[in-house]
C-alpha cells in the first residue's frame, strides 16, 4: 500500500490569512482553555496569546491565529462570538496592518545636520558633481542611486492570480517585490505603475524614465503584449530589461528540472516534457528547456495539443520548435511516457490517472496558484517528484530564487542586457545549490530563504555576462 507523503489540510493555516482576536475572558479557571480549545477545534493555528489588561473580573487578551482564508478567518470569528464568559471586542487582519502607509521607504545614505553636510550633499557642491556626468555620463552609475536602483513597472493587467486589477490595485505587490530585491540582494527598487494599457505608451515612458535607473523589471503585465513590450524596451534601452513573469518562472523551474531529473537518474535530453499552459510563462519555460537541451517538448492549451496544423496567432513558436512527432488531441492523449508534466495553466487539469500513465518515476510540476493542476495528495501516490508554486508544501518553485541575483549580477558588471547565456548561468547556479548528499524527491530546490542562493546566481550571471561580451565594467574594479 503506497502512503502519501503529504498529508490533506482544509483549509491550511497560513500567516497570509493571519488575524488578531481582542477578546475579554472572565478571570476564572479555564475560560481561556475553552477559547484555545474552540479555536483548535475548528482548524485555527494560534501563534500568540498576549494580556492587554488585567481586571478583576476580566482579563483583555489578544490572541493572534493563522486562518485558511477569508471564510476560515470568519468561522473563527463567529466560533468565539457564542462562548460563555467571553466579550467579543474587535478583530484585527494582521496583513492589511502591515501593508497600512506602504511596506517600503526612501533613507538618506548620510545625515544633513550641517550647512557643510548641506554644501557637499546639494548646493553648491552637487553642482560639480552634475557637470562631471554631464562630461562623462558614464559617470552617472557611479555617482548616483542608479547603479543600484530597478524600477518594478507594471500596468496590474495580471496581477498574481488575480488579473486585471488596476495599476493602484498593483501598488501592493508592486512593493513587495522592491522588497525582496532589498532584502534578498541589497537592490533599491520602486514601483512604477502605470494607468495605460498602451503598448506605445508604457514603451515610451519607461523609455523617459530609464535614466534614474540601472534595470528594469517588468512584472504582472499581460499576454500577448508583455511580449511586444519587452522586445521594444531591450531595443531601445542600454540597461538590463527582464520579465519575471517570463523569465524568472523559467529560470527557477530549469533549475529545479536539473534536480528532479537527477532524483530520477535521467537527463534533460532524453525527457518527454508535456507543458499545460502557453502562455508568457509556459513559453518561457518550454524555451529555456529547450535550450538547456530538451528535445521532446510538447504544449498543451485551452485548445488542445499545439501541433503544426494550428493557425491561432501567437503560438508560432510552439509551432516550429516543438512536438517533434506532431501528436494531437488533448492533454490525456500526450501525458503517456511524459517524464516531467510542467503545468502552468489552470488547477485541476491534470488527473491522478494521467499520472499513472507517465513514465517511471513521474515528475509533475503543477504551479497554477493558488490551486495547482493536481494537488501533491492526489499526485503522491504515482510522481516521484512534486512542486508547486505554493509555499506550505515542499519543493516550491518561487521567482525570488532567482530575480535578486541575476540583477545583482547585472548590475555589478553593468550589463547591457540579460541575455540567455546569463539566465542558464542563474538556472545551474541555483541548482547547484543543492549537493548529492541533499538532494532528495522532497529537496530538490534551495528555500527562498537560502541565503546563498542570490550571490551564487550573482556571481554565474556576472561572469556569463562577461563571457557574451555584454558586461560593462572591468573585472579589475567589481569593488569600484
């Protein structure tokens, strides 16, 4: 009898869904154990019990719980409202208290406390400084924030899982993500979001601002003109231009296909890779494994298998490069003998029977978010390997593995541009991170919080960038 590795929760508890309870308890034995125990009983994580006020007759408390979701977070509510001895006194949703004036700041590097601080960091002394980038504009990396500094730039057309919210609905994730570029690799990132769908418009005022910044990141902006965007911005501008939504997805999932494979004992040239999803990302993907060597690669859409006989726009890339044996049908008429499924398309789409007919050892990749194509419980039984895009099961194939790196390494080298020889270079990097005696179906990709994972992309990106040719800056002054 096969035992499933991963165990059914319903709903998880996730500090996503974290909420405060200000409670008051009658000061007798054991009001709070009803509380907990309630709290217990109805699938609530409780991470922390604080007294706010003590009384005579009434203790104030305020106990802080991990909820599954929205809904959860209400049941808990609703389940210590009927309690006897407790007065209800207001809930608190402890992720809208982190994100209450933003999540991210400006600081000074130095303090102006002196008119000779004021002199040499403005007037007049900046003026000199100005002049010499005017003479030199090369200059400028040196002598102001941009040699350190991306602009995050989005229009919120695809937002998370959540689609087209808005450019100010974006703002959030936007920085978020100037928050992981800080914390992961010491970059100064904003959020740049803009109120125009235009591809014309968005082209031309990156373009504007581009001068203030090293890199640009582009993020959450839809198909088909995330790509029209990107291909324009790298031809007009001389500093790295990456999609993460592309590009990062492709270098993490690379690199955790190196491992996977490894775990299996198989190469990526002898895979059948059966992609779900063509897409930004699931182009990406398929395109980074195929130049890392996969020579059997076949796509999968809302239509069925991308063959030689489709005509739809934008999918001519599939057309040419992939399904080498121009099979057709649906996805359960190609998953047999897949060795690796990478789905990132839609939850639900691929079945525990599909698996079952793959090859030995499945590996099934279902990063759909925040419901993967199969659940790792119903997929255990038959995969050898499982990821997900999510973060409370094992094997999480996360962006921030690689995007703090690859800028790092861009920008210490003064890049060009973020050519494909680099992203490979990230993708081995961050699989390298793992040794043979770690290496296992539950392990085969670093966590995010694996803080070797973004000098070890760095420094890979930097020297391929010096390889291709597309690097700026001596090697001899990396430390000036």
């Amino acid at each position: 009898m096969l035992v499933s590795r991963f165990h059914p929760m319903n709903p998880t508890p996730t500090d996503g869904y974290s909420i405060t309870l200000r409670l008051g308890l009658a000061n007798k034995p054991g009001v709070l154990g009803l509380v907990t125990s309630t709290i217990g009983a109805v699938g609530g994580s409780i991470g922390a019990i604080d007294i706010v006020e003590a009384g005579f007759d009434q203790l104030v408390r305020d106990i802080t719980i991990a909820a599954g979701n929205d809904q959860h977070a209400q049941t808990l509510v609703d389940a210590v409202k009927g309690l006897p001895g407790v007065t209800f006194m207001q809930m608190s949703d402890r992720v809208f208290l982190l994100h209450i004036g933003g999540k991210i700041e400006v600081k000074s590097k130095i303090p102006i406390q002196t008119r000779a601080d004021l002199s040499r960091a403005y007037t007049p002394g900046v003026a000199r400084v100005c002049m010499a980038i005017h003479k030199d504009p090369s200059k400028v990396f040196n002598l102001t924030i941009k040699r350190n500094t991306i602009a995050v730039v989005t229009d919120g057309t695809a937002v998370l899982g959540l689609g087209d919210i808005g450019p100010a609905a974006a703002m959030p994730v936007m920085e978020g993500k100037a928050m992981l570029f800080k914390e992961f690799a010491d970059i100064n990132a904003f959020p740049i979001c803009l109120d125009t769908k235009n591809v014309d418009e968005i082209v031309a005022t990156v373009k504007a601002i581009a001068p203030g910044f090293g890199g640009i990141n582009l993020e959450d902006i839809s198909a088909p003109r995330c790509f029209e965007v990107e291909r324009r911005l790298r031809e007009v501008l001389d500093i790295p231009v990456f999609h993460d939504d592309q590009h990062g997805t492709a270098v993490v999932v690379l690199a955790a296909a190196i491992n996977a494979l490894r775990v299996v004992g198989k190469t990526l040239a002898e895979a059948r890779v059966v992609v779900s999803g063509a897409g930004a990302a699931g182009t990406a993907c398929a395109k980074m494994l195929a130049t890392a060597g996969v020579k059997t690669i076949i796509g999968c859409d809302v239509h069925g298998v991308i063959h030689k006989d489709r005509t739809e726009h934008g999918i001519q890339w599939w057309i040419d490069e992939t399904n080498p044996g121009n099979e057709r049908g649906k996805l359960g008429d190609v998953i047999n003998g897949a060795d690796l499924f990478l789905g990132v398309s839609a939850g639900g789409v691929l079945t525990s029977a599909m698996v079952q007919c793959m090859a030995r050892d499945p590996i099934v990749f279902a990063l759909a978010n925040p419901t993967p194509e199969i659940t790792p419980e119903e997929a255990a039984p038959y995969a050898k390997v499982i990821a997900t895009g999510r973060s409370d099961y094992p094997n999480q194939i996360n962006n921030v593995l690689c995007f703090p790196g690859i800028f790092r390494g861009a920008l210490d080298c003064r890049a060009s541009t973020i050519n494909e020889e680099m992203k490979l270079a990230a993708a081995h990097a961050i699989a390298a991170i793992i040794t043979n005696s770690e290496l296992h179906a539950d392990y085969i990709i670093p966590s995010v919080f694996n803080r070797r994972v973004a000098p070890a992309v760095a420094a890979a990106v930097e020297e391929a960038a010096h390889r291709t040719g597309v690097a700026r800056r001596e090697r001899s002054n990396l430390n000036g």
